[in-house]
C-alpha cells in the first residue's frame, strides 16, 4: 500500500491541476466605462502587452503587472 500513496498523491495533484492551473487568471474583463490620464508611466501585463500607465491595464481588465515597458 506504500507506492501506491505517491501514486495516488500525483494522480489527485493533477486531477486538481486540470481544471485550474492552465487557466490565465491574470486577466479579467475589459472595465467600458473605465477612464484613466494619459499620464506615460508604462507597465508590462501579464499578456506581455504595454501599456501606457496601470489605470489603461486595469481597464483592459489586466489583474498583474510590472511597471516599465514589456521586452
């Protein structure tokens, strides 16, 4: 019963898995109504896009980013 409980560990970490880690939570729903400055302090999304400034990536719905530009 031992090597079965490794065995019977993965095969649940992956059932887990499936269903939630390819999933790309880092990016929600456009916000329409959203209205930011055209202040330019460039941020990198999590979709490797630039954008302007964080205001213009969380009204595109992008829930992580880093500040500069994207490379």
């Amino acid at each position: 019963m031992k090597p079965l409980k490794p065995i019977l560990f993965l095969l649940l970490a992956i059932a887990f898995c499936s269903g939630t880690c390819e999933e790309n939570t880092c990016k929600e729903s456009p916000k329409p109504d959203c209205m930011c400055t055209m202040q330019y302090d460039p941020v990198c999304g999590c979709n490797n896009k630039t954008y302007g400034n964080a205001c213009q990536a969380e009204c595109d719905g992008i829930t992580e980013y880093t500040k500069g530009e994207c490379k």
